[in-house]
C-alpha cells in the first residue's frame, strides 16, 4: 500500500462528530432552507443563500447523496428532497458523512428537531448527550424557586443531567462575550442577582448568573471528567465577534478545573491553537469553520495544524436543522486534511500523517469523551 492509499484509508475511517445538533425532521420550503444554510438573515431581494460557499457545496456534493447529477440548480434540488421525504433524505445525508458518533447539544429544545437518539437511528450511528449549561439554568428558572434556593435547585439539576451525557456546553459568548470576570460569582451576588432575575425569568444574560453557571458546569465536569464545550467565534447575529475571541478566556482557562474544547474558533483560529499549545487542558475544535468556508476550509485547518499539537484537535461538524450540514462538514474534513497532511508528506513521515489524521477525525475525541473507539 503506498503513503498515500494509506492516508485516504485513514480518512475514509467512521469519524466522530464531537459537536453537533438535531437536524429538521419536516419537509423544508426553499426560504427554510436557505436560512438553515446561512448564519445570517434572510438574503436581499433578488438573491439567494445558495450563492455562497456553503450552498454550493449543497449543489455540488450533496445533490448526488440525492440522486442528482452535481452542480443541480437549487429548485431541482429542493425538489427532489421534498420528493424523498425529509426522513430518507436525512438517512441518506447522514450516512453518507460516515459519523460513527454523534455527541449532540440538546441545549435547542425543539419538537421539529432530531432527537439524539434519532440521529443516532438515521445516521447509523451512537448517539450521546451534550447539556447546554444555560438552558438548564433557565428550565430551573421556570419552576419559580425562591431566589434563595435557585443556587442549590440549579446544581441539583445539572448534575442529575450530567449523569446522562459526555460532556457540558456554555453559550456565554452570545450572552455577554467572552471579556467577563473570571471568577465565580459569591453565594451572596448569586442571590441578589436569582431574585431580580426570578421576578420574570426570560432568556439568562445576568452576567452574575451566567458566571456562576459556567462555573457551576465546570466544578461538575471537572469532578467527572468531563469535557466543558464554550462557544467561540464564528456565530449567528447573536454576537458580536471581537468580543468572542477565545483569546479572551485566557484567565478563566488559568484557573478552571475541568477539560475546555474552543469550539468552532474562526477567525480566531490561531488564538485557539495558541491556548490549545500552551494550556495541558485545552482543546480546539474546527467545526462549522470547515462547512462554511468549503472549498477554503485547507487554509483553515492549516492555520490550526500551524502550531496546536495534533491530539488536541478535534472534528465536528456542528450541523444544526441541516443533515446537508452535516454531510459537508465531514466531506470537507476529510478533503481539506487529506489536502494540508500531503503537502507536509515530505516532513512528516506517512506513518505520522496517518496518525495524525486518526487522531483528529475520531481518537482524539473518543479519549476525552471517553467513547468507544472503533
């Protein structure tokens, strides 16, 4: 077998998608469709979502998962998914990604979404739970407790959901940004800010609350062993970006107990890699980076293979409403290293390179969320 047989066999392994969410269980019409294939808003009149990178790639690599020639105009597309069904076309998407692990976020409760478990029956894969800190903080927040109490009802929660799932999830970065104080709140702020909060509780963006989730998470995925996902970068119109840079996390990191993978990351690719290279409990993750910059996505994963060291990457696909999003997250993964470790096949040796491909498409993630490797 030549190096590169080898490599391409390293790459075709099942991959472990170590962040991702439930994908739409109904029928799309076009204007769905398009907002689940973009970040952003609608797009201006007279334009279409799929002139972008991600939609076509929709166009080009998934059209033929459907049964359509490459490059199908977007209507002909839409069609013939409407035509299969929304259930068979997400068989279709997700077994064709080759995921043999989902770990999904279920912070987004939503009856037209996949359950993890359903993913896991399409995709022809296991599933496991991801637990949004924040969500939990709210669903406590709807059973009214005195402001008192919230402190205690909320731990007792998390750690009951923690007993099911692989690893927690924070949402700050939308919430408040990432520039916030690192240390846990006291009991007495706690309190003070739960009352305020409770008279009406909404959607959590007490910086007091949120500080004390997070930290509330980490001391339990600490004692557990679990992985504590946060939120970084590239996002919905919910942030703001500079304020989201995982540069900014550098003294909460100093100081937090548990295992933190930096999701997603872009543009701050290098800052991650950077905290990935010098803190022992850091990670980085490149998904939803790789599926919406496409075709670009080798430049992306170049800049973290510059510098974090290869067992603290991670692959996901962070696929949300879309099994196209995750199809096309994996195959661009699969492209885009392929592409990054042959242009280094005169450094690195081919065994090297193999490793290393394994390592962040599936071994790397299977050791920190302590799942079945094979």
């Amino acid at each position: 077998m030549t190096a590169a047989d080898a490599l391409d066999e390293a790459l075709a392994m099942p991959l472990v998608d170590q962040h991702c969410h439930g994908v739409r269980r109904d029928d799309l019409d076009r204007s769905a469709f398009e907002r689940l294939i973009t970040e952003g808003g609608p797009s201006p009149a007279g334009t279409t979502h799929f002139d972008s990178p991600v939609g076509l790639a929709v166009r080009r690599w998934c059209a033929p998962v459907l049964g359509l020639e490459p490059y199908a105009a977007p209507e002909a597309y839409l069609d013939r998914r409407r035509r299969l069904g929304a259930e068979e076309a997400n068989r279709l998407l997700l077994r064709a990604a080759g995921i043999a692990d989902f770990c999904v976020d279920t912070g987004v409760a939503a009856d037209d979404l996949l359950t993890p478990e359903e993913m896991g029956r399409l995709g022809g894969a296991r599933a496991h739970e991801v637990v949004r800190i924040e969500s939990v903080a709210e669903d406590v927040a709807g059973r009214c407790p005195p402001a008192t109490a919230y402190a205690a009802e909320f731990t007792e929660e998390l750690m009951r959901r923690a007993d099911r799932a692989v690893g927690l999830k924070s949402v700050i970065a939308y919430r408040i940004g990432l520039e916030f104080d690192p240390r846990p709140p006291v009991a007495r702020d706690v309190t003070e800010a739960a009352a305020r909060w409770l008279a009406g509780p909404a959607r959590l963006t007490d910086p007091v609350l949120l500080r004390h989730a997070l930290w509330t998470g980490a001391e339990i995925a600490g004692d557990r062993g679990l992985p504590l996902q946060i939120h970084t970068g590239f996002g919905d119109t919910d942030l703001t970006l500079h304020r989201v840079n995982p540069a900014l996390l550098t003294d909460f990191i100093r100081i937090v107990p548990a295992p933190i993978v930096l999701l997603h990351c872009y543009p701050y690719l290098r800052e991650a890699a950077y905290l990935a290279a010098v803190f022992p409990h850091v990670h980085a993750d490149i998904g939803l980076t790789v599926t919406y910059t496409a075709a670009s996505s080798a430049r992306a994963i170049a800049e973290v293979l510059e510098l974090a060291p290869f067992h603290k990457i991670l692959f996901s696909t962070d696929c949300y409403g879309l099994a196209e999003l995750c199809h096309l997250g994996a195959h661009f993964f699969r492209q885009s290293l392929g592409a990054v470790l042959t242009e280094r096949s005169g450094e690195w040796s081919p065994t090297d390179v193999v490793r290393i491909a394994r390592l962040i498409g599936a071994d790397n993630a299977c050791r920190l969320y302590s799942l079945p490797q094979g």
